[in-house]
C-alpha cells in the first residue's frame, strides 16, 4: 500500500523559502508521476506542479517562477520549494501519486499546514 | 485559462440522490476527475476519466460527462456522504491541471 507524507516547517518568514518534502513509501517513485496541491484554509484546491521521474515536470502559471519540483531517488522522496512567500501562500500542502499526466491524484498525503507569518 | 465552475452547495435528504456539476467549455472532451474531502482530512479519489471508480468506491457514486457538464451523481445519500467534492481535469490547450472551486453536499 503506497503511503504518503509530508513534511517541513509549519511556520515561514515572508519572503522566505518554503521547504517541503513528501516521504513516499510502498512503490518506487520512479516509477509514476508526483503532484503538490495546496489548499488554503477554508478555500478550494489548487494545483502546483507536477513531476516525473526528474524528467518532466508542469507548474501551475501563477506559480511557476516561484517554484521547484525536485525527486530524490535513492531516498524515494520529492521536494518542493517555493520562494519569496507571502501571505497567500498560507496553505494544507499535500503531495500525491497521480496516475498520469492527466491528472487523476490516486494517493494523497495527509497534508501539512505552512503558515506565512513574521 | 480554461475555468471550472461548481454550484457552492447542494443538499439532499438522506436516502435521495445528489447531483453535483461541473461546468466547463466543451468538458466533455475532457477526462474529468472527481475527489470528496471530509473536514480535517485529504482529498479522495472517487471517480476518474468520467466514470471509473476505485476500488472501494460504493457503485451508488457515478459520473458523467458531456457537452459542457459533467455531474456527479449519488444515489441513496448518507450521512456519510456529507463532504466537499471537487472536479478536475487536464487542459490540453494550456497542458495545465485545473481544480473546481468545490461543492457542500449537505445532507438534511
């Protein structure tokens, strides 16, 4: 059974980094396509980005100077950073296996909670 | 950008059947993805590509898909079934990921 989580600081700076990594387990994560989803508190999802295999990767528009997917193989882990945050990027972040680019999230984490907050 | 909408809420009585849409241009050319999220937890996958249900996914929740809507349809709701649900597809134009803004079932 393919398990999820995720994990990082849940308080950042404004203008900082956010640093967040998903600890996959269960399957290889080689092997199928990895998304990062955000929902801020009492609103809907939004997409991120995705990521397969370090080979390719999509962001959301509105986010994709801001962000960077990464895949760390022998540690069957993925990664995201977002820089300069703000507010608005105070957000559940959750990670998932997805079936393929077309998008149906299978697997979810649990999600994590990152406030933006001097 | 290709645009999502979902009503805000539904409600239902128990044991009636829901039906939650998802309006887009032309959807029905696209695999529409549906996820139900209970407070405090994750989003999960209950239908994809229109109308295929994982496994362990009650045959009572069924999609459909065509022209510009897609719905969702439970049938004999429970109280468990109170949650959000959203869609979701992959533009192919933008090659971009796009959620709805989500639905409230309430189930009186």
């Amino acid at each position: 059974q393919v398990q999820l989580q995720e994990s990082g600081p849940g308080l950042v700076k404004p203008s900082e980094t956010l640093s967040l990594t998903c600890s996959v387990s269960g399957t290889s994560i080689s092997s199928y396509y990895w998304s990062w989803i955000r929902q801020p508190p009492g609103k809907g999802l939004e997409w991120i980005a995705y990521i397969y295999y370090s080979v390719e990767t999509n962001y959301n528009p509105s986010l994709k100077s801001r962000v960077t997917l990464s895949i760390d193989k022998s540690k069957n882990y993925l990664s995201l950073r977002l820089r300069s945050v703000t507010a608005a990027d105070t957000a559940v972040y959750y990670c998932a296996r997805v079936s393929s680019k077309y998008g149906a999230n299978t697997d979810w984490g649990q999600g994590t909670l990152v406030t933006v907050s001097s | 950008s290709y645009v999502l909408t979902q009503p805000p809420s539904v409600s239902v009585a128990p044991g009636e059947t829901a039906r939650i849409t998802c309006g887009g241009n032309n959807i029905g050319s696209k695999s529409v993805h549906w996820y139900q999220q209970k407070p405090g937890q994750a989003p999960l996958l209950v239908i994809s590509y229109d109308r295929d249900r994982p496994s362990g996914i009650p045959d009572r929740i069924f999609g459909s898909n065509s022209g510009n809507t897609a719905t969702l349809t439970i049938s004999g709701v429970e109280a468990g079934d109170e949650a959000d649900y959203y869609c979701q597809v992959w533009d192919s134009s933008s090659d971009h990921w796009v959620f709805g803004g989500g639905t409230k079932l309430t189930v009186l």
